[in-house]
C-alpha cells in the first residue's frame, strides 16, 4: 500500500521511501546521479508501479552519515 507524505516521500509497507530528487537534494546532486547510483548497486531501490524509483530514507541516510565520517561528503 502506498501513502504519498507532504514531503513527496512514500511510504511501503511502514518504511519511509524517498524520490530521486530529494535523495538529490540530500547529496547536492543530480537525480541522474542517484539512479546511477542505484544502478552501481551503492543504493538499493524499488520500483512504483508506475515505473519510478524510490529509496529507502534509512538507507539513504546511514550513507549520508558514513560518508561525513569518512571525510568524503561535508554539509
């Protein structure tokens, strides 16, 4: 089942899911990044019904988190 947020971010089975853009706007940069990235394997994502990506906001944010401790990504 799935339930669109205020954030655009999505909602599967009690996991919240977030869009290419605002995993985009998480990392500064372009959505064709992220969809690279998932395709590199560095994201897992799922597919909509409708086709599009979604990523999983835990996920999406311990590797955020990893990567400011490693020294490779500063906000």
């Amino acid at each position: 089942m799935l339930n669109r947020y205020p954030q655009g971010s999505v909602r599967v089975t009690g996991e919240s899911m977030l869009t290419p853009s605002e995993v985009a706007a998480m990392f500064r940069v372009d959505p064709k990044t992220v969809t690279r990235w998932a395709k590199a394997g560095k994201l897992s994502a799922i597919r909509t019904l409708g086709g599009h990506r979604r990523y999983p906001e835990a996920e999406v944010r311990a590797l955020l988190e990893e990567l400011r401790e490693t020294g490779y990504y500063a906000a």
